[in-house]
C-alpha cells in the first residue's frame, strides 16, 4: 500500500504542475522579463542622457556659444553685472542652453526615452 500512496502522491503533484505550476512559472518567467527590460531601458536611458551631454558639450564649444555669450555678458554695465551675478542669472542661462542643446541631442537617440 506504501508504494501506491506514493505514486498517488508523485501523480498528484505532477497534477498540480501541470494545472497551477505551468501557470505560475510562466507569470514568473515574464515577471522577471519585464523587470530585465524595464532595468535594461532605464540603463540605456542614463547612457544616452550622459552621451547626449557630452555631444551638446561638443556642439557649444564648436559654435562658440559660451564666448559669445561671455562676450555680451562683459558689454553690461557693472552693476547690472553684480545683479545677476548675485541672483545666479549667468549659471541658469548656461544651464538652460546645454539642457536645450542636451534636450535636441537626444532627439536622434532612438529609444533614449524622449
């Protein structure tokens, strides 16, 4: 009887593999894939935005934005100059023309997330 109760049971769990345990290792299977591509693309995405820096630092150095912007800065008056000095004007503009020119570069990225 011992030996039937153990082919029973071996049968019964193979039953219950084939009727929740395929399920259930299939829904973790493509658990684990969306986590992999979902990893993989944020990955991809940090890759190009750093790229996509550097390209734009390229791109103004090239066209001589930060000498003409440097250029009009030293034409403003004094005062004017210790203003916007004092409220950061001179850093925002930077960091507005390289998150433009960053923002345009990723464009021809495929994939880059924008």
């Amino acid at each position: 009887m011992d030996f039937f109760d153990s082919v029973v049971a071996r049968l019964n769990s193979i039953y219950d593999f084939i009727t929740s345990g395929i399920y259930d290792f299939f829904v973790d299977s493509f658990a684990l894939l969306v986590e992999y591509l979902t990893v993989s693309s944020i990955k991809f995405t940090i890759w190009s935005m750093s790229f996509a820096w550097d390209v734009s630092k390229s791109i103004i150095e090239d066209l001589g934005i930060s000498d003409t912007l440097n250029n009009a800065w030293s034409t403003l008056p004094g005062d004017t100059v210790s203003i916007l000095s004092f409220f950061g004007v001179p850093d925002m503009v930077n960091m507005l023309v390289t998150a433009i020119i960053t923002s345009y570069t990723l464009k021809f990225i495929p994939f880059s997330g924008k």
